[in-house]
C-alpha cells in the first residue's frame, strides 16, 4: 500500500493490468483471468490536467488580487517576484457509502499553502499518471501512513474504500508588497486562488465607522424619549428633532464610510 501505482500485477500469470478509475474487475489480456481489483488494498496513481497556461494564471491571480479580500488595489501595488509550475501530490481518499461517496485530500508533501487540501478534484477529471511528467512532478515525502493518521482525526467513523496519489497542476506565485513577501497558489486546473496569509483588509476602520453610525442613532433615537418625559407635547417635538437630525447626519456617516472603503 505504500507503492502508488496504477499497474497493478495477474494472480494467474504474473501480467501486468492497467486499470481505470472506477475499474473493479479486469480481464487479464495474456489469460484470460478475471481479477478482482479491492481498492482498500490498491494505492493508484493519477494525475489532473492542467487547462491553464502561465499567462492564464497570472491573470486568475489579478482577478483575485483585485477581489474584495485584499486590501485596495493590491493588483496595483504588489510585485510578483516568482512563479513557478509543478505538480504537486495530494493523497486522494475516497469514503462513505455506495448511495453517497465522499472525498478527503491531504497534503503528500510540505507545502507552506495548506488550503491545497480543500481542492475540488471531480473524478473525471482523474487520468493514468504519465512517467513523462516525473520532470514537472514534486515527489511525496508524507507517508501514506501519516495522512491516513490526520484523515481519521477529520473523520473518526470513516472508512476508506479507495486510496490514490493524485499530481495536481499548480503555479506557486511568489509576491512583494509593502517589503513583505506572500506566496499564493493557482490550481492550473481550476483557475481558483489557494491562499493562508495575504494582505487582508483591515477591518478596524469599518468596524470604526459601524460604531460611530450606531452610537450616533442611539443617541437621536433618545430624543422623543427625553421629550415624552417633558410635557404632553415633548414626544411630538422629539420625534421630529430626531427625524431631522437622523436626515442631517445620515450624509456624513455615508460620506466617511464611502472614504474608508476608498482607502482601506
């Protein structure tokens, strides 16, 4: 189980069987032998293919760059120093019952991009993996043993039912902004942004404005309040103050905010 591959040996004759996803029994081609494939003893090997080039990457990272997570104008003011293609290993597991099939990922190598294992990896898009790609191809230095130790910990009442390598098309963008540097990593795949540590918005400011707005209406909201205490005729006169002032200092508070979501 700690040998991945997707050549898998004839009980009869010793032939070499090449199954596909998905494949339960094969048919031996040298005799005739039926064999029955259990994926739980089986590690396959597959790899995805990538659908983006380098251009087509930098670009997804652009459009996330100018999102709504980062701080302003990141695509503007950062500098990508680095980029580099690879495929990167995740072991694959498959669990659950036949009426509903899930899947786990984990890393099968250090990375310092952690969210590699919430990729959605669907199972056509799973192909032989192809030697040819040894070159491109980070090699697993996380024992299967131990990603199956963290899948149990996420799911202590699971059974795997199959287990694969999976070599996943990744670029790994490397970028400065403000003298720190961020790595970021785009599924060639996917075109999605897998991210830990970025440039966020600072949300202290809103937050700022969210509490000067509420404390300002909590305020006004006590004028007719204080004015039916006054007199019989306090609570009409404060409800017209306050329907003023709420007009008069709604302009401002909109005003701030708008100049805070511009600079923030």
């Amino acid at each position: 189980m700690n040998n991945p591959a997707t050549t898998l040996t004839c009980t009869q004759c010793g032939g070499e069987l090449h199954p596909d996803e998905g494949q339960i029994f094969l048919v031996c081609p040298y005799c005739s032998a039926t064999v029955y494939v259990d994926k739980r003893r089986v590690v396959f090997h597959w790899s995805v293919a990538p659908t983006l080039n380098a251009d087509q990457a930098t670009a997804a990272l652009y459009r996330w760059m100018s999102g709504s997570q980062t701080v302003k104008d990141l695509d503007k003011k950062s500098q990508i120093t680095g980029r580099d293609f690879q495929y990167f290993p995740l072991w694959y597991f498959k669990f659950g019952s036949k009426d509903r099939e899930e899947t786990a990922l984990e890393p099968a190598a250090a990375t310092s991009v952690s969210e590699l294992a919430n990729l959605n990896i669907p199972a056509g898009d799973l192909r032989k993996y192809d030697p040819a790609l040894d070159a491109e191809s980070e090699p697993p230095s996380v024992p299967l043993e131990a990603a199956l130790e963290w899948f149990r910990q996420a799911h202590p009442q699971a059974e795997v039912r199959e287990t694969a390598l999976v070599h996943v098309p990744i670029y790994i963008f490397k970028y400065a902004h403000r003298s720190q540097t961020y790595t970021a990593v785009v599924d060639a795949a996917s075109g999605n942004v897998l991210v830990n540590i970025y440039p966020a918005k600072d949300e202290m400011p809103f937050r700022l404005v969210g509490g000067v707005a509420a404390a300002v209406y909590l305020c006004i909201a006590s004028i007719p309040v204080m004015g039916a205490f006054s007199g019989s005729d306090g609570l009409g006169t404060g409800l017209l103050i306050c329907s003023g002032a709420g007009l008069v200092a709604a302009p401002f508070l909109v005003a701030w905010a708008t100049w805070v979501a511009s600079k923030v």
